[in-house]
C-alpha cells in the first residue's frame, strides 16, 4: 500500500472578488484594521495565537461575511480539486477505461529453493498483505529464522523506517531497518544489484547475503513460510496447504481476491461511479455466500485452518475499522454477518495471531496516510464491535468441527 502523489512546488495567487449584492462596505470597517494589527502583534509575542487558519477566516469574514462563499469560488474550487484528485489517484491506483481499479502485478515472485540462511522480512502493518506473511511465520515459529523490519507510511505514502517508542506488550510494532539501515524502504529496493525504481511494496522478501530481493509477492511469501522452510521453523508439522485440500483452496481463492481482497480496493479506489457499484456489488455478494457457507463449515476448506483462511481473515479484521467507512463498503459492517464475525474472532483467538494485529497503526495507516480519500487525515475512533475485549469473546464455532482439539492441518 503506497500513496505517490506530487506535492505542490509553487502557488498561484487566486483573488475571487465577491458580486456586489454580497460584497460588504469596506469603508465602514475601520475596526477590522487595528483588531486585525493588534492579533498579528499578538502572534509574535505569544507564539502564534493566530494561525493561518484565523487569518483566512479573517479574510473570508471581510468579503462575505458569514454567508457561504460565492458559488464562482465553490465552482473553481471543486474543479481544482477534483482535476488533482484525479492526478493523485492515478498514482495511488492505476485504473482500466471504466475507472475500476487495477492492481499493479508484483514485480518478483518467487522462484526456486529458498536459502538456508540470510531471509529478512519487510512489512508494513497497515497492509493486509503483509499481514499475511506475519501471521503465517508466527504460526510456522519462524520469528528467529526470519527477522522482520516494519515500516511505517511517511507523509507522502511511501514506506520509512522509524522507531515508535519502546514496545513492552507483545504487539509488533514499527521499527529501524534491521538487516540494512535504510532510512525507506525505496532504498533497500535499490542496493538490489541493477538498482530498482519501480514501486516499492510490502511485504518483501530479502536474501541479505545476496543483496537482493527474493520475492514481494505476498501469496508467494506465505507459501515459502508454509513449506519451503520447515528445517528452521519451530513448528514444521503444521501444514496450512495440505495436498488434499490444495485444489479447495485455489478455488476458494480464486472466488476471495478478486471480491474481497482486492474487492474492497476496488471500491475504495474507483474513479467511477460505474465502476464503484460494480465492485461493492461483487464484494457483498460474496460476503454473503461466505456468510452462509461458514454457516456449517468451521473454516473454508472444512474442520481445518489453511492458508487461505489467512488471507480472508487479514481483510475481514480491517473491515470496520478502515473499509466499510473509508473505502465506502457501507452496505453492511462484518459485525452484522453473524457467521463472519465469529470465524473472524475463531482466528484472532489463535495463539500468535492477535500479536499480530495492531489496530492504532492499521488505522493511522488508511486515514492518516490516504490524502486522497481523507484530505484533513482525521482518523475516526475505533468501533467497539472491533476492539480486543470483544474480539475474544467465545465464538462457538468448535461445534462446527468434527475435531475441537486442533485447528492446525497436520
């Protein structure tokens, strides 16, 4: 998740001058002026009493009093606006000709044999797809084979390195570059042999022997944290992509990304209204299919947790939080689908897995990061229906396995 977008360099000076049946008498207004010197000495003497922001109302106060502005200045306005909301967005999202979002492919996927040694993992918390990747190598215990660096969004969107104080819970948090001591994560992309200057993601996969990146595809990562690494994992006998269930979980992955993973980006991130209903459409109508299939099945795949559980589950915990009101996926919150919700909290209850969800830095990361889509970055409080007490509320969904004493896949 990575917001480019180009900030202004230079200003052009705008003076919208009020039509007359609005305009005040200037001449009768004397009093402004020495109120007006009187606040700005102010300023310098106690640290800016007066902001910018009390000036421009100042201003505005002077040409049109407390009626709204002119519909000339309204009209210029909006049309500014949203000719840069469509520059930003197609930075942040490229889209097709009907305005629907379109998912650049990952630039390295992953080929042959892991290494041994040397795996260095970047994540971001905010991103769902990382997300995957750490839930995935706490459950495998690969926490000491495969050290991890978590980047934060900076300003512009791109992915920085920064401590955030001292962590003393258990909940990961964002850090300093480990393996390499970047200061972005742009800059460990580049030391790559070659150099890189396409779009730097999350997660990625680093081989810090090779200088290189391995793989940033996240679908890729979780398969090489399931299976390609079971000689330093602490927990080689759990298998989450069995073979007899692989076939089941390509299909029920196959039905995910496209309407839930990605499908909440799709209607976030449409240019079009054409395009927006298209994908909310998609999205709840496979959330209610998944509504009613965990209606009788623990899981997707059955009695047993997979990796495709996984990738639901990263989209379904953000969803209150940062979709259904950021991204306009209003239909209806997760809370509502009985079904969802419980086999949501079924997961989070997962020994490892609620250490893996930091819900202040998922939400800092959408409001506070995605200009385009939440310009004054105000973040919402956090519904109830998603805070920790009520996620570990008992689920019931053991009655719907024919084995309640494990959930893993052996």
């Amino acid at each position: 998740m990575s917001l480019l977008c180009a900030s202004p360099s230079s200003s052009h000076n705008l003076v919208v001058i009020p039509p007359a049946t609005t305009r005040r008498r200037l001449t009768v207004n004397h009093s402004i002026r020495p109120r007006l010197r009187m606040s700005l000495d102010n300023n310098n003497n106690n640290n800016s009493n007066i902001n910018s922001s009390s000036l421009l109302s100042s201003v505005t106060n002077l040409l049109w009093g407390r009626s709204l502005p002119p519909e000339l200045l309204v009209t210029t306005v909006r049309t500014a606006w949203n000719s840069m909301w469509h520059v930003m967005m197609s930075q942040l999202a490229p889209s097709d000709p009907t305005g629907g979002y379109s998912r650049p492919a990952s630039k390295f996927r992953f080929s042959g044999p892991p290494p041994p040694n040397g795996l260095h993992l970047y994540v971001g918390l905010p991103c769902p797809w990382a997300h995957r990747t750490l839930i995935v190598r706490a459950l495998k215990g690969l926490e000491d084979a495969v050290p991890v660096s978590v980047a934060s969004p900076g300003n512009d969107g791109s992915w920085e390195f920064k401590r955030v104080g001292v962590n003393t819970g258990r909940v990961i948090t964002p850090s300093l570059d480990k393996a390499n001591g970047c200061k972005t994560l742009k800059e460990v992309y580049r030391l790559r042999s070659g150099g890189y200057d396409g779009r730097s993601t999350v997660p990625m996969l680093w081989n810090k022997d090779s200088k290189d990146v391995i793989c940033n595809e996240s679908y890729d990562i979780i398969q090489i944290f399931n299976s390609g690494l079971n000689g330093l994992a602490c927990n080689p006998e759990l298998d989450l992509s069995p073979p007899q269930l692989k076939d089941k979980i390509e299909e029920w992955y196959q039905v995910i990304y496209p309407n839930v993973n990605n499908g909440v980006y799709r209607c976030g991130f449409a240019q079009s209204q054409e395009a927006y209903d298209r994908a909310v459409n998609e999205l709840f109508s496979t959330l209610d299919d998944l509504e009613n299939h965990l209606s009788n099945s623990r899981y997707l795949c059955g009695d047993k947790l997979t990796l495709v559980d996984i990738c639901l589950f990263t989209t379904l915990i953000r969803f209150d939080i940062a979709y259904n009101i950021l991204f306009k996926c209003t239909k209806k919150k997760l809370y509502e689908y009985t079904n969802l919700h419980a086999y949501m909290r079924d997961i989070y209850q997962i020994p490892k897995v609620a250490d893996t969800c930091n819900f202040q830095e998922i939400m800092d990361g959408y409001y506070k990061t995605l200009f385009p889509l939440n310009p004054g970055s105000i973040r919402p409080i956090m519904p109830s229906t998603s805070e920790h007490e009520i996620l570990y509320r008992p689920h019931g969904r053991e009655s719907l396995s024919s084995s309640s004493k494990t959930v893993f896949v052996k």
